[in-house]
C-alpha cells in the first residue's frame, strides 16, 4: 500500500464541531489520524488545530495531497464565517518534504555550530541551504560541514543593497525559514514585514531587560539569579516578536562574567534549536502577538 504522512495545521474562529469535521473529512478520505493537538484560545477566540495523519494514495491522475487540500479548501470556507473561508489559515504539508533553512551570523559561531551539528546528526527536521554573516570569521565552519557560506558586509548606507542579496537568496535556494543565530543587525521593517512568520531570532535573555552589548556583564552587575535566552518570530519591533520557546538556568552571586557568558550560550543554543525543529514540524501557530506550541 502506497501510503504517505501529513501534517495539517488550522487556525480560525472558535466554535462547535471544527475537531469533528476535520476527523470525519480524513476518514471519508481514508486516511489515518497518529496525532492530534488542539487548542481554544478563550482570550482571542480563535481556535488552533495540528494533525499528523497517513494518507492513502489518490485516485488514477491525481496525489493524496491534491484531493485532500480541495476536500479541505471546501471544508475550511465555513470555518471562518465568510466568503472563501475569511479568517482562516490553514496548512497541509507532506511530513517527508523537509524545509530548508538560511542561517544568518555575525561572530558569535555557538548557535551556528550547534544546528550544523544537530542537522548532521539528524537530529533537526530541516536542511541548512546556506549560512549568511556580515563578517568572514566563521566561513571555515560552514565549510567544514559543506554548507555554502556568503560574506554579505553591511554598513548603513547599504543595508538596503545587503538585505536585497538576502531575499535573492533565499528565492536561490528556495528557502522557508531564516534563522537569526546570533546575527547583530537590526532587520529593516520592509525585510521583516516580507518574511513575516518566517525568521526566528535568538534573544540573550530570558525577557528583554539587558538589551544592546554585553548582556551577561549587565546581568552580573545586577545580580541576577536566573538567565535564559528567548527564541522568538522576528518583528519590526526589536526583540518583541512571538516567543517560540525560552530556556533558563539558576547562577549566584559566585559566577563570573564570563561563567555567565557560558552557560548563557548553552542556553541560546538548546532554546533556538528546540525553536527551529518545532517551527520546522509546523507545531508552532501564530495567535497575534503569541504562539501556540503543540509539543
């Protein structure tokens, strides 16, 4: 038997049998349900859905995939309360289609590292395509793992011209997701606004108190008692996005600086990786100005 993995993501307004018309419709589509999460948001009334199902393979001339997303497309158009489905995002992804990835860098290589090794050892549902920094240092790494490395310096005057090598390629390598790993740029709105959704950044904190140059000097003269880092969708407001996922750590007054330092990048590394692989596995649904996470 013929058979293929799906992941189907849904969000809209909240009411009554949603859960039962999407299971009814994949049965009388033959298909298999191994997973399913739900969530109704009483604050914003909308209404998140993530199901992993097998799908048989369609008729003569057509993909499983193909009836499934017109059977869903009707189907949807009643959920949001209006015509062609008005407020309503849903998605359908074949669970072995594997997207693909831009890294961006500066100098700080940790959380590069990290998702290179993580991708070699299969441990990430996603393909690095490319690494992009503002600086040459870490070209060697990308390297070292055959991932294509592209030197885009950027100044002021031309952020604009820099940015427009970027969207060029991500169209070049077909790429669904740009990750941030600790890349020390402000994005321009125009960029963020484009890929709205589809970069996820790694803040060194646990909230955004210690913004801008040497985070963990600042925590270490405020005397901290817990650290962490934020990974979260990018925005045009600085370090303000949906937070995907945070991760901390307990320190006292007996940890330098540079222990901080540290153990803060240990942080950063396991926070955006988890970010990464749940966005990649479409467990991550935007609720305005939030996320909901299906683990």
């Amino acid at each position: 038997m013929n058979e293929r993995e799906y992941v189907l993501t849904l969000s809209c307004p909240d009411s009554r049998g949603i859960v039962a018309a999407v299971a009814n419709l994949l049965a009388d589509h033959g298909c298999n349900i191994t997973e399913s999460q739900q969530y109704g948001d009483h604050f914003t009334g909308r209404f998140f859905l993530r199901t992993q199902f097998v799908a048989e393979a369609g008729p003569a001339g057509a993909t499983a995939e193909d009836t499934l997303r017109g059977a869903f497309s009707a189907l949807a158009h009643g959920f949001g309360g209006g015509p062609g489905g008005a407020f309503v995002e849903w998605d359908l992804q074949a669970r072995d289609v594997r997207p693909r990835m831009l890294v961006m860098v500066s100098r700080f290589g940790h959380c590069l590292n990290d998702l290179l090794y993580r991708q070699r050892s299969g441990l990430l549902d996603i393909d690095i395509a490319a690494v992009v920094s503002n600086h040459p240092d870490l070209g060697f790494l990308a390297d070292s793992y055959g991932v294509d490395f592209h030197h885009l310096p950027v100044t002021p005057e031309t952020k604009g011209e820099q940015e427009a090598r970027v969207l060029e390629l991500v169209d070049r390598y077909d790429v669904d997701l740009v990750v941030l790993a600790r890349y020390m740029q402000v994005l321009s709105e125009r960029l963020c606004t484009k890929m709205s959704g589809r970069i996820i950044n790694i803040h060194h904190s646990f909230l955004p108190s210690f913004k801008g140059a040497r985070p963990y000097h600042q925590a270490h003269a405020r005397g901290v008692k817990l650290i962490g880092a934020t990974a979260h969708y990018v925005t045009a407001d600085l370090d303000e996005g949906p937070i995907i996922e945070q991760e901390v750590s307990r320190v006292d007054h007996t940890h330098s600086p540079e222990q901080l330092t540290a153990i803060g990048r240990d942080l950063e590394s396991v926070a955006l990786a988890r970010a990464v692989n749940w966005h990649a596995q479409r467990r991550v649904l935007l609720n305005g100005d939030k996320t909901v996470v299906f683990g």
